[in-house]
C-alpha cells in the first residue's frame, strides 16, 4: 500500500493521517481535538484509544508484540473472525481465525456531523481465504473514535448457503493493578471455566483476578464495567449482537511463556471480550448480514 496515495484518497487534513508503521504495516493516526487513536491497516485493529480529558490510554499494547506477516499484534483490539478459539473443525486452522493476521482494504474514512472520525476497513474472500474456509464473504469493520470508541464488525454472507460464524473483539484494557480490578455487570451469571476442563459454574460477585482466569460467560444481557482503582477510572462496554464475553488474563506462567508479552505484563491488562463464542454461535443466512457492536467509555 502506498501511504501517498492513502494520504492522497483517504486523508482528512488536521484529523486523520496515514504513516508507516512497525513492521512497515500501514498505520491510520487520528487526532480529532475528542481523542486520539492508532489504527492498524494489517490486521483491522485498533491499537491506541485516548480520549482527551484522559491520561492514560483505554488500550494495552505490548512492547514485546509481533509486527509481521502471518501473525498477531499482541494488544489493542484483535479481530477473531471466523472463528474464535481453536480451529472448531480440528482442522489445524488457526486459532481465533485468520483475519486478525492479514492485511485489510481502507474503505472510506469520514467526520461525522457531530465531528468524530471513522474510518472502514475490510475484507472480501479471496481463492486463498476460500482455500482455509470456503465461503463467499465481505467483512467490514467500522471504527468511530469520538470521546467514546464505537467498534462495529459486519460480517454479510454473499453465497447461496447459511454459515455458522463465532467471533470477537479480543480487546486488551490497559490496567493499573491486576490485582485491584474488578469486572461488574457478570454477577450471577453461568461461565465455562476453561482454566478447570471447561466446567460450566456461576459467578459470585464481581469478577476479581488472583490467578489465570479463561472464561466464556454465557447469556451476558448487561452492559459491563472494569472497575480500576489503580488508573482511577471506569471503563463501560456496551454492546449489541453479542450474548457472551470472555475474561482473560494468562498470570505468571503463560504470560512468561508468551514471548510477545513481558513476563510481568500480565499485571498491566485485562481482556474482557465481547463475543459470540462457545454456545452462542450465529448463523449468517444466504444474502444476510450480522452486526456485532461495542461501544467504549471511559468514566
Ligand atoms: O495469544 P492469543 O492467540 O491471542 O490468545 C490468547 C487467549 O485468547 C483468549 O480469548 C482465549 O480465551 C484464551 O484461551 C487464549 O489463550
């Protein structure tokens, strides 16, 4: 991708600029007087998200993370398209998919009448995408940094048959204090516990972490809040067409085995991931669309 010609087409002078990036990857830099935000072209992610009344920003990048074809950038937003987790046909794809690891089309970028910024990028099936799933597909992601982050993925099926579709936003809060953080919004609620053979168990209070914590919650009707006295700051997730979340955090063992994260990074994010994941599975019917939104603040 040539930045000139990005700049040339798809720039918005004093809010919105292309650059090279790490890695030579092209990097979208927004700074609309609301917030700033980075955003990666390859891998459709969001990367950096501060709005400007904060300090601090809503997003976790590791310093270690990787900047190259065929892999993950270790922070910010992950997509996991199509689907998340481990290859669910056992076929030895990926995991979480393979749209998190590949470059993306710029679409259109825009200022909203209320003076945010978006911008879209996507994706169409290709012989070699159709090569690891074999579907007809466009995918969009729509990203739209104001005071808040609203992040919208539409997934639209173009061939003649439904396709079963699990997903996320694998996002990585940046924390203060693992230790002092708390997840509201998930009480009472049944979870897979993936750290104990993927029991099914209900939760008691507010989700705390003291140790590795892999869990899928299933039916999650309300809007969730990471409370983080440490940073001084709430941050709210809202979202649509998602009925499970996924709370993350790999502690000390897998986090020193993780060589894109510092043995102590753990302490300095938490991903709590709206998804549709483990029974909560869409079917995307011929000519059909699915929406999956969220939409962060900081409070
Ligand atoms: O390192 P990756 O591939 O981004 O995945 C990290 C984690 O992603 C989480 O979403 C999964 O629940 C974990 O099981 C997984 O380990």
């Amino acid at each position: 991708m040539n930045i000139d010609q990005l700049n040339t087409d798809y720039g918005i002078p004093g809010n919105l600029t292309f650059a090279t990036g790490k890695g030579g990857f092209p990097m979208i830099h927004i700074d609309n007087g609301k917030a700033k935000a980075l955003i990666s072209v390859y891998s459709g992610q969001v990367l950096s998200f501060q709005p400007a009344t904060e300090t601090t920003d809503l997003m976790f990048l590791s310093e270690k993370a990787y900047y190259a074809e065929g892999k993950a950038i270790k922070g910010g937003i992950p997509i996991c398209w199509p689907w998340f987790g481990p290859d669910p046909e056992g076929l030895n794809r990926p995991s979480h998919g393979f749209v998190r690891n590949r470059l993306w089309n710029v679409l259109e970028t825009a200022t909203t009448a209320d003076g945010a910024t978006k911008v879209i990028l996507g994706l169409k099936d290709t012989e070699e995408t159709r090569g690891i799933w074999p579907q007809t597909f466009e995918l969009a992601i729509a990203i739209t940094v104001s005071t808040t982050l609203t992040v919208e993925l539409i997934t639209r099926n173009l061939g003649n048959k439904s396709f079963p579709l699990t997903q996320a936003f694998h996002t990585y809060f940046q924390v203060g204090d693992i230790n002092r953080v708390e997840v509201l919004g998930l009480e009472n609620t049944q979870y897979l516990d993936k750290v104990d053979g993927g029991v099914e168990k209900t939760q008691l209070g507010a989700v705390a972490i003291a140790n590795e914590v892999d869990r899928i919650y299933l039916n999650v009707t309300n809007e969730l809040v990471i409370n983080d006295p440490a940073l001084n700051r709430r941050i709210r997730i809202k979202s649509s067409g998602s009925k499970s979340t996924v709370v993350w955090n790999p502690w000390v063992t897998i986090c020193a085995n993780m060589a894109d994260l510092d043995d102590t990074d753990y302490q300095r994010f938490l991903c709590v991931e709206t998804t549709n994941a483990a029974t909560d599975i869409v079917e995307v019917p011929p000519d059909g669309e699915f929406r999956l939104e969220v939409i962060y603040s900081i409070e």
